[in-house]
C-alpha cells in the first residue's frame, strides 16, 4: 500500500510541477517561481520512481512466492530448483 501511496503522491507532485511551470513561465525572468517549479517537479519524480521500483520489487517477490509454491506442489521437484 506504502508503495502505490508513493507512486500516486509522486504522480499529484509531478502535475502540480508541471502546472506551475506553466503558470509562471512567464515570469521565468524572475527566477523563483520557474526554480520552485522545477524543483518541485525532480522531487516528485524521485519519488514517483521510488514508488514504482517499490511496486515492481512487491510484484516480483509475490511471483517468485508463487513460482515456488507451484513447485512445491509437484512431486519430484526440489524446492531448490
């Protein structure tokens, strides 16, 4: 859950980056604004990808559970292999 909660907020982040690069390029002249911006828009993409590399590593550890309880229910198969 921690890890969608992650990937959703880093996404949100990411559109308010965006639209307040829009807003305020005009006035990019005054540096701050455009700066705020951007910076905002790096830090949600940091944690949209901590997000998504949480969600893909809980993805892959529940399949590789589920490969083993698979092999675990055919005989003849170590549950080493």
């Amino acid at each position: 859950m921690k890890n969608w909660l992650m990937a959703i907020a880093g996404g949100a982040i990411m559109a308010a980056a965006v639209w307040l690069i829009i807003i305020f390029a005009p006035q990019v002249l005054l540096l701050l604004e455009g700066i705020v911006g951007i910076l905002v828009g790096i830090a949600g993409g940091v944690i949209l990808a901590i997000g998504a590399g949480g969600i893909k590593s809980a993805l892959e550890e529940t399949r590789a559970k589920k490969v083993e309880a698979a092999k675990a229910g055919f005989p003849g198969k170590s549950k080493k292999e």
